[in-house]
C-alpha cells in the first residue's frame, strides 16, 4: 500500500508518501516533499493577476489568499466567487459580501480555483523523478476553527477539544473518518473529505496541531519516555498537552504571536500541576484550556517552525528524522492506530 500523509499549514504542505513493503523497516527512506502551502501558492497567482477574479473550487485555508484579494480590491479589481468557495474568505457569508464580493452560485470561467489539495501536481512531481502517484490511502492534517454564526471562533475551537477530551484521551483516535457524517460546524474538514471522495480515495482528516503532537507521541514511545509534554509551537498557534501512558492529561492552546519565552514557561507549569485554567488561556486571547490532573514529566518535547521560543526549557523531537514532518508522523500513526497497520520503526 502507498499512503499519502499531508500535513498543510500556514507556510508550507509537508508529505510524506509511505509505501508499507519498501518503507516498513524506515520511515526515512519514504518520499519526502516540503512544498509553499497551497494558500501561499494560490496567493501568489492571485498577486500576479492583472484582472478582475473569477474564483471557484472549494474551502482552504485563508490567511495569504485573503490578504492578497483585499489587496486586489484596493487597486479596483472586482471579486467574484462561487458559494462553494467563499467561506474560504469567512464563514460567515455576510462579512464576505459586506467587504464589496459578490458571491455566485456558479462561475463561468474562473482564472482561480480555490482547494487544499491539489493531487495533478503532486502527479507531476513524481513523474519529474519516475514515480507513479498512487496513494491506497489519503491522511490530511489541516486546522479548521469552525463556525457557529454569533459565537467567537475561539470558543468554537476550543470546545471541539474540550468535547474530544471528554470522549477520549488518546490522541491518535482524534481523526474524522471519510464515511463520518457531515462535520457540522467544520467546513473546511467537510470540503477536504469531499475531495476524497469526488478523487476516489479512502482518507481521513485531522487537526494538524494534534497530528503534531501525535507525532511528538509517536517520538516519545520510541525514546522509552511515558511522561511529558508536548508542545506544538507554530506560525499561528501553539498546542501544548502534557501526557502520561499515551494519554493526554491536560491541552491549551494560544496565539504564539502573543507569548514570550516566559509566559510560555508559567502556562506549562500550571498545567504540569495541574492549576491552568480555561479562563486564563482565554483572557489573554488565547483560545483555552482544559484539565484533567496533573504530571511528573520526564521531558519537555518542543516542535513546530517556532520552537526557538522554548528551547532552553525542553528538547528538540525529530520523528522520522525530520522535524517538519513531525506532523506527517502523526498522522501515520494515526492511521496505523485507526486501521491496524504497524510499520516496525
């Protein structure tokens, strides 16, 4: 079997393409591609063009896209862009058509096309090197706020971890499935599993930051270490859980944008013993907190493109031997948890 693992952030789109009889005995040997993300090379052709945007496609991140379409709006081009498409921009469709886009239910000839995958590019990057691009098995680690109209996202974010948490405490089973029902408030998950399906592969989609950690996870099983924390510290958030036997004890999660090296110190140790609170996460803008008891950690495992920000308080991870797939690991093990595949290293 080949699984593709996909795990899309800010910044980039970190793969990994596992087959389980060439690769079983090291994940280090599997193809390997860290690409812009896919928000940052749509941003890219939006910035190049001279001319009104006719977008369609689906949901996907936002961030650059969105900056660069409102920079386009201020040198007089006008927006057009299908309902499909156009929570991209936000949820909340009102805020979008309220900023001068219209919104269609069809577009006739678009010059952008909105997606978080995009697998006719990943075919011909693998012809370049003489590899057929056949993935049995589809892993893709996003982040999706959610929405609830009239609720802060924060809230609606934070309570999906806090619902997870009350379900279970194993980070690994964190994962919709492709035959799962429609996602409710999480569109963006929802547009990723259609596409799944329209493409025909089996997949499922995950939260990046817990792929993260479930990568820091799978790391700490092979150093023998059973109790730490694990922190995510990213372009956008920082994630951070303390676990003990696999299970997760206690989760926050911040802006990084609004942490010092010493803040981040003082929410690490109440969660250690086990006195973080919801409300002092979430009064400081961050999103929130959630408690089940404290630890004893053996270590402090950091990971994430800002993890300079911790350093002289724990320790680099590496899982597959790679920092930035840290996610990618995650979600490989996730999928040997889900399916029952396990790979020897």
């Amino acid at each position: 079997m080949n699984i593709l693992c996909i795990d899309i952030g800010k910044g980039t789109q970190d793969i990994i393409y596992f087959n389980t009889e060439k690769n079983k005995n090291n994940i280090e040997n599997a193809i390997k591609l860290i690409l812009p993300s896919p928000t940052s090379i749509i941003a890219n052709k939006i910035k190049n063009t001279n001319e009104d945007l006719k977008i369609d496609g689906s949901i996907m991140g936002g961030g650059p896209v969105n900056r660069a379409i409102s920079e386009l709006q201020e040198q007089g081009y006008k927006i057009e862009i299908s309902k499909n498409a156009a929570p991209t921009i936000r949820d909340d469709l009102d805020v979008v058509r309220r900023r001068g886009i219209i919104i269609k239910d069809k577009i006739d000839n678009p010059n952008i096309i909105f997606g978080d995958l995009n697998f006719e590019m990943l075919e011909n990057i693998f012809k370049e090197f003489g590899e057929e691009f056949r993935p049995d098995f589809v892993c893709v680690g996003c982040q999706d706020h959610g929405f609830v109209k009239g609720q802060s996202d924060r809230i609606t974010r934070f309570n999906y971890f806090k619902e997870l948490l009350q379900i279970t405490d194993n980070p690994f089973e964190y994962i919709f499935k492709q035959e799962t029902e429609q996602l409710n408030q999480f569109s963006r998950f929802n547009s990723i599993i259609q596409y799944l399906k329209n493409s025909g592969h089996s997949g499922f989609v995950m939260d990046s930051k817990v792929a993260s950690i479930c990568g820091i996870l799978h790391y700490a099983k092979e150093n023998d270490i059973n109790e730490f924390v694990g922190l995510d510290i990213g372009n956008g958030h920082t994630l951070g859980v303390s676990i003990k036997d696999g299970k997760i004890k206690a989760l926050f999660e911040h802006h990084t944008r609004l942490l010092t090296p010493v803040k981040l110190n003082k929410i690490v140790n109440k969660m250690i013993n086990g006195t973080l609170t919801n409300e002092e996460i979430f009064n400081d803008r961050g999103h929130g907190a959630t408690v089940v008891g404290g630890i004893n950690p053996e270590k402090i495992l950091i990971s994430g493109p800002n993890r300079a920000l911790f350093k002289e308080y724990g320790e680099y991870v590496y899982p597959g031997g790679d920092v930035m797939i840290t996610g990618c690991v995650g979600l490989l093990n996730a999928y040997n948890y889900n399916y029952n595949y396990n790979y020897e290293k």
